[in-house]
C-alpha cells in the first residue's frame, strides 16, 4: 500500500479490519477461552500495543514544539501577552482546583500528614523496590518486551519508569 501511495490513514484503518477479521478467524477456530488464542493473543498484542506506546511517546514532544512553533510564529507581540495571560491562568486555576480537592479529600477522610513522614525515606524506597521486583517477575515475555517500549520519554530520562 505504500508503494501504491496509499494514505496512512488508509492504512491503518485497513490495517485494523484485517487484525478484526484475523482475531475473529482465531476465535471461531479454536474457541473464545482456547489456550492458543490467549497465547497468540499476548504476541500479537505486542505489535499493537508496541504502536500505541510509539504514538504516546511521540505526542508530548510533537505538542511542546508545535506550542513553541506558533509562538515563534506570531508577529504582534500584543496577542503574545494575552495568549500567555489565558495559559497561565487556565493553568493556575487547574492547579487550585486540584489543590481545593485535595484539601476536601484529606478533610472528609481524616488524613493527617504528620503520619505520612515517619520513616517516609526507607518506606518508600522499600516498597519501590518490592513493587518493581513484583512488576517484573510475574510478566510474561510478551509483556516484558513491551514493557521496553517507552511511553513517555520523560519518565525513561527520569527513571520513574518500573522497567
């Protein structure tokens, strides 16, 4: 299809109806809850998953430089100022929002902050730990294949990823 120039959206869509049509043929073969199909469901699942994580950790930085690119885009630096006016107060009223829930959350539970700081270093580096030796050990090896394909690229730089 791509020597034929077909678009890229018609090949995915396509795409798409072949891997229905496939899935469907699996399951009428060898039935709904098959040993097999589960199998070849967790390899096949690679390819498809694979692509949204490639999709995913394409996006933040295709919007942070199409953001820059009308910046640097505009003439009149009036507009400039009102555009960045709107952003940063959509921005801060997002951030007080959160805060005013989470502040009725602690409030309506009970929390107290004062109990969460009590060993909170040791803690926490154990249970990361823990939750990422359990992360991995019980992950087949489809899912530990794509568990390489990063998603964000910011995470794998920070290495708050599990794996």
């Amino acid at each position: 299809m791509q020597k034929r120039h077909t678009k890229f959206s018609t090949r995915v869509f396509t795409a798409l109806g072949v891997g229905i049509v496939f899935g469907g043929l699996l399951q009428l073969i060898f039935g709904v809850d098959d040993k097999v199909v589960t199998q070849s469901m967790e390899w096949i699942g690679i390819v498809g998953q694979g692509y949204v994580s490639f999709l995913q950790m394409l996006v933040m930085p295709l919007v942070f430089i199409s953001i820059i690119g009308a910046f640097t885009k505009m003439k009149v630096s009036e507009k400039l100022g009102k555009i960045s006016a709107t952003v940063l107060t959509s921005l801060l009223g997002t951030t007080a929002t959160a805060a005013l829930i989470g502040i009725c959350s602690a409030m309506l539970f009970g929390l107290q902050g004062a109990k969460f700081t009590q060993g909170a270093a040791e803690t926490s580096r154990i249970s990361e730990l823990a939750t990422r030796h359990e992360t991995v050990e019980n992950l087949s090896i489809p899912q530990q294949i794509l568990s390489f394909i990063p998603k964000n690229v910011f995470a794998d730089l920070a290495g708050s990823r599990a794996t």
